[in-house]
C-alpha cells in the first residue's frame, strides 16, 4: 500500500502524532470525523485482508454495522458531547458528522436520529 494524496498522509501524521503524544481532545475529536482518516482505515484493512485469513479464514474486510459494537457507539457520543460547536450545526450537518464518525462502519438512520 502506498499513499500518495498529501491530505491521507496529513491526517495520518496527525493521527500517529495524537497517538504518540496527544492528549488533546479537540485533535481527537477532529481525526475521528476526518474523512481521510476513514478512507486509510478502510484502506489498511483492505491491505491486510490475505494477511488475516492466514489466521482467520472467513475475514472480510467488512466492518458491519456499528450498532454490533456498543462500546464504539458509546465513544461517539462523548465525542460529541465535547464538540463546542455541535448544536450550531444543522440536522443535516450533524448527520454528515456522524456517520463520518462511525465510518467505514455502517450506521442505521435511528440510530444517527437518536444522536440529534
């Protein structure tokens, strides 16, 4: 795998540098709704696919539904409770939000309508 957009490779940078260093909510908050965070998550799975059916030979790749995993769901409702700027947003923006937030998983509309 390699990347090439200037932007993946940013938010990648930001991400390894929170990961390392970070304990700033503002800069958690933003790499969880970054679109170019989800785009690499999705592409290292992707990568790693042969890899993980050597151990588990049904592996997909697919993440599912993010209603499957409570305890992510749980983390993206204290992220936006820490948003300083959430009830500024429209309805539709808050949808964009949160279904970024929960990509590459797949997100049910009550469940994105029980966060507005």
């Amino acid at each position: 795998m390699k990347i090439e957009d200037n932007s993946e490779l940013i938010a990648l940078q930001k991400a390894l540098n929170f990961i390392k260093f970070g304990e700033d909510q503002e800069d958690k908050i933003m790499l969880c709704g970054s679109p170019h965070i989800s785009k690499l998550l999705q592409q290292v799975t992707n990568a790693l696919i042969e890899h993980y059916r050597k151990y588990v030979p049904t592996f997909s790749g697919e993440w599912g539904n993010i209603e499957e995993a409570p305890h992510i769901l749980h983390q993206i409702k204290k992220n936006i409770d820490n948003m300083d700027n959430w009830n500024n947003n429209t309805n539709d923006m808050k949808k964009k939000i949160i279904i970024e937030f929960c990509s590459p998983y797949s997100i049910k509309e009550e469940t994105i309508n029980s966060f507005l």
